[in-house]
C-alpha cells in the first residue's frame, strides 16, 4: 500500500512541474500583462485564452484518455502502434476542419471587429493553436501512457520557456499587445508539436485502423460532454461576466480566479495526470479499494491545505502580480474558487468507479447538468451580486458534481471513501481560510498566517483523523521528509 502511494506521489511530484508550462503562462506573467495591456484588453485575452482551451479540449474529442486506454489495456496492447497512427491521423483532419471554419468566419463576416470587438487575425491565430495544442495533448498522452513522466516534465517546460520568452519579447519590446502573445504561443505549440511528432514515428506502424478508430471514439467520445462540462463549470462564468458587466468586471474576476489556479497547477491537474496510468496498474489487485479511498483522503488533504496557504496570502498574491489599485479586490473570490477547485480535484478519484469499469457516458451527464447550473445561477445572482455571486454559484455546482459523481460512480464500482475524514479536512480548511477577511494587510499578520498554515495538519489530531503509521510520520517529521524524498526519487525506504 505504502509502495503505491509512494509511486503515486512521485509521478504527482513530477507531473507538477510539467503541468507549470501550460499553466504558468497565466499565472507568472500577470504582472507583465496588467503592466502592458489596458484593462479592457486584460479582459478580453482572459476570455480569448479559456476560448482556445475550450476549443483544444473539444477538438481532442476524448482522444488523450483513449490513447492511454489502448496503449495500457491489455486486450488492445499489442496494437498500440496502429492506434497511435489511426488517432493522429484522425485528430489532423478533425483540426483542419476547424482551420476551414476559421478562414470561412474571417471571409464572411467583414464588420467581425466591430460586431464582437475581435480581429481577425486573433481568430486566425487562434485556431492554428488550437491544431497544434490539440496533437500536443495526444502526443503528450502518449508519454503518460508510458508512464515517462520525467520525459513529460522536459518537453512542458521547454514550450513554456519557449512561449514566455516569445511573449515578454513580444509585449515589452514590440509592443504588439494581443497578436504578440497569440503569435508566440503558436510558434511554441508549433515547435514542440513538430518535435513530438518525430520523437513518435518510430511508435506508429503507418496502418489506419477503423476498428481501432471506432472503439477509440467510443471510449474518448463522451468524454467530451464531460470535459465541456467541466470547463463550462470553470469559465462560463467568464463570458456572463463579460456580457453582463463588461470586461473590466471579468479583468478582476478573471485575475481572483487564476491565483486560485495555482493549486490547480501544482497539485490537482499534476495529481490527475498521474492517476489514470496508476488506477488502470491496480485495479483488480488486492486492497485496490482501500489504495483508492486513502488516495482519495490524502489528495483531498493536500488540496485543502494547499487552499488555506493561497487564501490566507490572497491579498499579497494580487498585489505582487497587480500593481494597478483597480485589480485588488480580486483577492475577494480566491478562497471560495479554490474550494470549488478542492472538489474538483476529489471528483477524479470519485469518477474511477465510472472511468475502471468504462461507464464514461454517465461522466457528460452529470458535467453537463452542474454546468447548466451553474450558467443559471449566474444569470440570476450575478446582476444582483456581482463577481462574488460567480464564485459562489461555481462552488454551489461543484459541491453536485462531487456529490452526483460520487453516487453515481458507487453503483459502478464502490470505493469505501473515508467520508468522515474528508468532511473534517473542508471544515477546518474553511475555518482556517476565512481570516482573510478580516485580517489588515500588515506585516506582523503575515506571522500570523503561517502559523495558521503550519498548524492546519496537527488541529485534525483530536480527531482522530490519522491512522498508526500516519502518526509515526507527525511525530517525527524528519521521516516524513525522508519518505517525501525518496518516493521522489524513487529509491526505497531503509526499514
């Protein structure tokens, strides 16, 4: 058991930097784009940006999950091969649909600019992003399968260096605003997508396979549903934002909400990347269960102490990558984005019982329907509450998504979760996040803080909440650390 979650933990480690170069773009160079973009055009790359995440999800059409299935399972294993040819060869021609779509919407509509305030170009650009990200996630997916995690992390953080470089150059000395960050993210995506491809060759037989092609589809397909319905969930709010109280309204949600992003990037999306290869590895071993309902205790446990340390630094967060007074409210919506982001981390462990035994249709069920409310909470509360009502209806939906795909997933394959456990990590992790609220911005608070952070782990002692051997490694935190570094590096314990 110890030595599964170990080997979870390392690829997590290791995903979590890869996970940086899709991700860091946002995040590190906020205070490049509030210092060189209006505030106005901050709220329109906010919305173009999830736009083109949106449009690669969709594109993928499910294929990076089953390029994972086909590659591990054991019944398509010996044609991996030809199935890494078939669903490239399928996915370029999907893109080059999109590409015709785009030129056919830049050549029809002449007053595009002035009807939707984008240019053309942005467009254009757009989706030539959309192409090569789209073969980026499956070639990447590729890797996953394989479980070359370290491979993963090198290719991620040279795009991303490739990308900011171009970037910076791009806004601070050509000044080309919008076009300037669009043009340098495609020649990244371009670059590492050409790279991939003749890394790859070798692994593709050439051989188009319909058979492989179908079940493949069938598989990825409803995944879409929920992958839109997941990204409906988290940037819908966006584009009611923008409608209903204009772009400078969606700069400073939009900035709250990629703060709370960090946890995504460097503990939820890492985490999921690594489960899927691993899950598929145990499922139908012995204690498979028990292996999923501690992971499921342990990630929920990091997320909700990754999110009290974010909250509690919010306001200091906001002011190191906005400088501008306009921006700082944003600290307002992180606490409660990262709860939301909390139970979407839980919700992928709570699928498995829909993802192992292939129930995947159920997944666009229920994605789909906490999307739908989410859109109309928001275009009920946000004209009256403004940006804070965005984030609470966020977490109002993801709390029944969590809740549905629990229920839904049990029926599938029951996981005996540690409920009780969990529901005393989101007590504690909203008490300890609160403060924010209410305490100034001064230094001596910042004490304060870490203390409240440091303690997070030891206030769920009375509780009960850690099992013996859990115990062993609070009491002596140099174990911990000891077991953390070589679960990393992948070297065993000296017991």
């Amino acid at each position: 058991m110890i030595e599964r979650l170990k080997s979870t933990l390392r690829d997590t480690f290791v995903y979590s930097l890869s996970n940086m170069a899709p991700k860091i773009i946002g995040v590190v160079l906020l205070p490049i784009y509030t210092a060189y973009l209006t505030q106005q055009d901050f709220g329109k790359w906010d919305l173009l940006d999830i736009t083109t995440n949106i449009l690669a999800e969709i594109f993928l059409l499910g294929q990076a999950a089953s390029i994972i299935f086909l590659n591990n399972s054991s019944e398509y294993k010996t044609r991996k091969k030809d199935a890494l040819f078939t669903v490239t060869l399928f996915l370029v021609f999907v893109c080059a649909l999109l590409i015709l779509a785009g030129e056919l919407l830049i050549n029809t509509y002449n007053d595009l600019e002035a009807a939707f305030l984008i240019k053309p170009v942005y467009i254009r650009l757009i989706v030539w992003i959309v192409f090569f990200r789209t073969l980026n996630n499956l070639f990447l997916s590729k890797f996953r399968a394989e479980e070359k995690a370290f491979f993963f992390t090198a290719v991620s953080v040279t795009k991303l260096i490739l990308i900011a470089a171009g970037i910076i150059y791009a806004l601070t000395a050509l000044n080309k605003g919008l076009e300037g960050i669009f043009t340098a993210t495609l020649i990244g995506e371009a670059a590492t997508a050409l790279f991939l491809l003749i890394k790859l060759l070798n692994q593709m037989s050439y051989r188009f396979d319909s058979e492989l092609l179908r079940v493949s589809f069938k598989f990825g397909f409803p995944l879409v549903f929920g992958t839109i319905g997941i990204m409906l969930l988290n940037l819908s709010d966006r584009y009611i934002i923008t409608y209903l109280l204009g772009p400078e309204s969606n700069a400073i949600y939009g900035l709250g909400y990629r703060i709370a992003g960090v946890l995504n990037m460097f503990l939820i999306m890492p985490f999921s990347l690594s489960l899927m290869p691993i899950a598929y590895k145990y499922y139908g071993e012995q204690d498979d269960k028990r292996f999923f309902s501690k992971l499921m205790t342990y990630s929920s446990f990091m997320f909700l102490w990754g999110s009290v340390a974010i909250s509690l630094f919010s306001r200091e967060v906001v002011g190191l990558f906005a400088e501008k007074p306009e921006y700082y409210s944003a600290y307002m919506v992180v606490p409660v984005i990262l709860i939301s982001y909390s139970l979407s981390g839980m919700r992928i462990t709570a699928s498995l019982g829909m993802m192992l035994t292939k129930n995947t249709k159920h997944i666009a069920t229920i994605t789909l329907s906490s999307a739908l409310l989410n859109i109309a909470l928001n275009f009920i509360f946000i004209p009256i509450y403004g940006i804070m009502a965005a984030a609470f209806n966020t977490l109002i939906a993801f709390i029944i998504f969590y809740l549905a795909t629990l229920i839904v997933s049990g029926k599938h394959f029951k996981i005996p979760f540690e409920h009780k456990k969990i529901l005393l990590l989101f007590f504690f992790g909203i008490i300890f996040s609160a403060p924010v609220y209410i305490l100034p911005r001064d230094t001596i608070y910042l004490f304060l803080k870490i203390i409240l952070i440091a303690v997070f782990p030891f206030v769920l002692l009375p509780f009960g909440f850690y099992e013996e051997r859990e115990l062993e490694y609070i009491k002596d935190p140099r174990k911990l650390l000891t077991t953390l570094l070589n679960s990393i590096t992948g070297t065993k314990n000296k017991e």
